[in-house]
C-alpha cells in the first residue's frame, strides 16, 4: 500500500478528502493528516511517505514553505500536491520549481484525484522498478568481482571493490553448498535440478538477510554441479553469540527445514583475508573430490578432513595391487579380504588426509586402466562418474572398508560385463521402452536394473550407438513425438507436454525450443500456413 499524508488547516477539507475516494481499492492508505506544514514537516522527520496532499495556504508553515523545505533539506522524495482556491500563475510556477507534481484547483474533483492517484501509482511502480533493477545489476556485478578473486584471475580493481561493497572481516572461509541426495538428483531432469538450485539459492539469501551479498549462485564451473557460494565472516558468528560450527549448523538446519532436503556445507580452509579466498575455494573443492571415500558428514571442515602424514606421502602399492587383481578376477571374498587389509595398512602407518586421497586416486586410475583394456570405446569421464558417484546405497558409511568393499565387487561385476559385451539384444530393449512408455519417468538406472545390467556401462554403450546419452535420447524422442502432436492435433500446448512426459511447461517450452529452433505455438502456426 502506498502512503498518503493529507496537510490541510481545515478539518472538513482533510475529511472530505478521507471519504472522497475509497483510498485502500486504489492501492493507498492515509498514514497520516497534519493541520499546518510545520506538523507535518515534524511527522516527515520520523516517517516516510510515497504522496503528500497539502493546503497551499496555513498558518505557521504554507504548503509551498513545506515543499521547499523538504526538498531543500533531503527530508521527503515523496509525490507532492498542492491544493488551492487561488489559480495565480505564480504559485503554480514556485510549486513546480520545487517538484511538485501536480497543482488542484479546489474544489478537488472526485476524477481528477483519481488520475493524480493512479499516475503516481505507475511512477511508482516505474521507480520501484528501476531500483529493482539497479539492485540486481549492482548484485550481478559483485558477484562476478567475488569470483574473480575466488579463481585467483583478479586485480586491484577487483579486490578493491570487493572490499568496498562487502562487509568483511578477519577470518574468512568458502562454502559450497548443495543438496546432497545424488541418487534423487541422478533422476531429476536439468530444469528441475536448476529449479532447486535457485529454491538453495533463496533459502541462504533469506538466512543470510542483510548478509545476502556473501552467497553467490552458481560459482562451480562444473556444468553437472547445482551448487552455490557462500562466503563466511567470522562476524556472522559473533553477531549471532556463537562459535563458526554452531552459526553453520544452525544454517544448514534452517534451510533443511525450509527446502524439506537434505543440505551439505563443504567449507574451505579458513583465511586471513579476502585477497587469499581463491586458498579457501580450492579446498573446498579438494573436499568435494575426497567426499566419496569418506564418512558421510553434514559439514565437512577442510582443517579436519586433509591431513598430511608426518613421515611424508605414503602410497599401500602392495595392498592396492592385491586389491586390483581381485576386482579383474572378480573374487568377492578375495575383495573383502583386500580391502580390510588396505584399510589395516593404512591404520597402522597413521595414513589421514591427503594421503589417503593419494591411495584412494591410485585406486581409481588403475580401475579405469582395467576398463579401457577390456574396451578402448568406453568413455573414462562417465567411468570417473559411476565410480564416484553410482553405486553407494543409504546406510553403508562413506569412507568405511564396508563402502570400499561393495564398490569393488559391483566394479568387478562391471568388469565382467565388459568382457562379455551384454549389449547384444539390451538396446533393442531399450528402444521399445521408449517407444511405448516415453511419457513416464524413466531413468537408464531402473532400465538397467530390470535387464540385469550394469547401469555405468548400459549408458556407455547406448551413448557408443546412438551419440548421445540416455536422458538427450528420451528427450529428443518425446520432442518427435510432441511435434507429431502439435502437427495432427488440437490440443493445448500444456496438454501436450504432459502427454508426452512434462509437468513442468515452462522446462518443455524451453526444450521444445532447444530441439526445433521455435516455440511450440510458432511451430504449429507455421505448420499450418
């Protein structure tokens, strides 16, 4: 609701103007009324208002020395009208000089106020608008400064207005933060997983209020990462009377509550100051790499996950490569047997931190070694990919032997798949569900489960016979099939995209667009010419 202040010495001015119009349908209320321009200049000190309606002639202060002096004084910016019996041209043109908007004639006309009330309400909005406006780009424009000092690409310009357009302290650290359900969000098509990221993105901001400008969207530039960015000050904390870990935490909670998921802090090494954050940044991202091997956390601190060996790097060759060698002959129990005795090795040498990211990565490249031997067309990104992340079912503790163990036995599976080349007869499969149950949810995880197939090498297989992988393949088919639809139908756009598997119209007008260079409506229109 805009606010009125109505300025008039004579009582039944101020309350004819009160019941004239019905203010609140127009968007108004009336904060306030004031009897002479030194009342309602006292009024203005403490209170702000979008439109004042006043008298020109009062005793103690005029409505012209009002104007003036608000003007003058910085007092008021708000809409000013002045309301007279006199139509001398001179108090028009004084009135004018000091901005005001409009100048009545009394008796004022029930229409004419209106005209006034509704054009400053659109000037209003205009203004309202432009700030809105300039809020964002001024926001756009820190955060891009912020990045560039979080990738270690800046310059003194770049710190300097950081600094300036920030409020910082000492002690400052990185955050990522993100949903942390892959299995969900594996399932979950790009426009929705961005849907979320801003819903992330919100909740921070709403947390954060006037600290908002720490948070950054979209910092990861891994294009598959839904992520956003906070920068902590210590100052937080002290502001809200608590230590670093119970101000994150009560963070964390706070956005798990609003966005009804599960959300994960990745904290950064702590610095001194701003101008090293790009230290911060780069731990963190060493966080989210050893993040699979580990025990699942809520937060991961970086001083308490990266350790480094007092007697320097260690790397377990020997229990690693009995290890290896059971994963390529697929001996389960030679497996577990590994892996507790990799896990022994490293306890009784005190291997932590980095040490075991240097076991754990040997691992990995040796695994992808074994892979592309079996088959040099196998994509190593997507190899990378399932290791980390595919294979990991709730209630098995990251970065237990119990975790390592099961990974190893369904890599030896995938192993042997490779070997025996499953694709015969599985992708004809694979192309009938499509076909006749493309409007569902379908997902290369349920598809593998139900032919028996491993899910990492299913999807490279498709993507060596089709290039393109699943999900695009689905997609493009259910455009084809939308396409059809719009051609030989009548159907409401919206009806269409449901029937073809999109909930969400805005994401299939976006993807409609992507496929066929056009909306779905000028798709049709042109079709019918």
């Amino acid at each position: 609701m805009l606010r009125v202040l109505l300025v008039d010495d004579e009582p039944f001015i101020v309350q004819g103007l009160s019941v004239l119009i019905d203010w609140n349908k127009e968007g108004y209320e009336i904060a306030a009324t004031a009897a002479d321009g030194r009342e309602a200049l006292s009024y203005l000190r403490e209170n702000k208002v979008d439109l004042i309606v006043a008298d020109i002639r009062m005793p103690v202060m005029t409505g012209l020395e009002l104007l003036e002096t608000i003007r003058r004084e910085g007092i008021s910016d708000a809409y000013f009208v002045i309301l007279s019996g006199y139509s001398d041209f001179e108090y028009a043109k004084q009135a004018i000089r000091y901005q005001c908007m409009d100048y009545v004639l009394k008796p004022v006309e029930k229409e004419e106020l209106l005209e006034i009330l509704r054009k400053v309400d659109h000037m209003t909005a205009d203004t309202r608008r432009e700030e809105e406006n300039q809020q964002k780009f001024e926001k756009a424009y820190l955060a891009r400064n912020v990045m560039a000092l979080l990738f270690g690409k800046y310059d003194r310009m770049n710190l300097e207005y950081v600094k300036n357009h920030m409020h910082l302290s000492e002690g400052i650290r990185y955050i990522d933060i993100e949903f942390w359900d892959s299995m969900e969000l594996e399932e979950r098509e790009e426009g929705e997983l961005r849907q979320m990221q801003r819903h992330l993105y919100q909740a921070s901001l709403d947390f954060l209020k006037e600290d908002e400008g720490h948070c950054i969207f979209d910092v990861s530039q891994d294009e598959k990462r839904y992520d956003i960015g906070f920068l902590y000050c210590d100052y937080m904390a002290a502001k809200a009377g608590c230590g670093e870990k119970e101000y994150l935490e009560g963070m964390r909670k706070n956005m798990e509550t609003v966005l009804q998921k599960p959300v994960r802090f990745l904290a950064g090494k702590k610095v001194a100051d701003i101008s090293q954050i790009a230290k911060s940044y780069s731990a963190a991202c060493v966080l989210n790499s050893l993040e699979a091997f580990r025990v699942r956390k809520s937060i991961y601190f970086y001083e308490e996950e990266v350790q480094v060996h007092q007697g320097g790097i260690v790397l377990c060759k020997q229990s690693l490569d009995a290890l290896i060698a059971a994963i390529e002959q697929n001996g389960k129990m030679q497996i577990r047997k590994s892996v507790e005795q990799l896990y022994e090795e490293m306890k009784q040498m005190g291997v932590v931190g980095d040490t075991v990211n240097l076991n754990i990565n040997y691992l990995l490249f040796q695994l992808i070694h074994l892979a592309t031997e079996q088959d040099n067309g196998v994509n190593q990104e997507e190899i990378l990919h399932y290791i980390s992340e595919s294979s990991f079912e709730e209630g098995i503790l990251r970065g237990s032997s119990v975790h390592l163990a099961r990974f190893a036995c369904e890599y030896a599976e995938y192993l042997a798949q490779l070997r025996k080349n499953v694709s015969r007869g599985v992708l004809s499969e694979i192309e009938r569900e499509v076909r006749e149950h493309y409007a569902e949810n379908l997902t290369l995880r349920e598809l593998s489960q139900k032919y028996f197939v491993n899910s990492a090498y299913l999807g490279q297989i498709f993507r060596k016979k089709y290039g393109v992988s699943f999900k695009d393949y689905l997609n493009n088919y259910r455009m084809e099939q939308a396409a059809q639809r719009l051609l030989r139908t009548d159907e409401k756009i919206y009806q269409i995209a449901q029937e073809v598997g999109y909930k969400d119209l805005d994401y299939f007008i976006n993807r409609f667009i992507a496929a066929k260079g056009c909306t779905p409506a000028k798709f049709r229109k042109q079709s019918r010419k």
